[in-house]
C-alpha cells in the first residue's frame, strides 16, 4: 500500500504536516507524475480513496461512504485487489 503517511507527517507539526498535504496534493493537480508499476489495483483504490477522495472538500460526505462502502464491500478482501 502507498503510505502517504510517512512522506507528508514523520515527525512534523501538525501545521508542517498540512502544508506538506497541500503542496502534494497541489503537486498531483499539476501533472506531478507517480510511480504505479509495482501498486497493485487495490492498493492504488485504497490509497485514492482514503488519501485523496476523504480529504476533499469537494465531495459530501455520502459520497465518501457510498465509495467507501463499494471498497469495502466489492473490492477490499477480493481477487482483484
């Protein structure tokens, strides 16, 4: 799984930490290009979901339980994760 979490937070502030979160996420909305050959399908809806997908303000809240709901019930413990 990627874990964004030790790239953007280590030991930091928490106020660090969100302006590293920003500067990513900012860096992905410009074309920042990442490395998915070795991430497996699962993986890659995991990390989407709950490190992109959550965070945003542009979605409700039910949306994010609808596709967390998909993940978790369709995906998570499945073959094609």
């Amino acid at each position: 799984m990627l874990n964004l979490s030790i790239i953007l937070y280590g030991t930091l502030s928490k106020k660090d930490a969100e302006a590293k979160r920003d500067k990513y996420i900012l860096d992905i909305k410009n074309g920042l290009k990442a490395d998915f050959k070795n991430v497996s399908f699962g993986n890659l809806i995991h990390s989407w979901l709950f490190e992109t997908i959550r965070i945003s303000n542009k979605i409700k809240p039910s949306t994010f339980e609808r596709y967390e709901g998909i993940y978790r019930n369709y995906i998570k413990d499945s073959t094609i994760y």
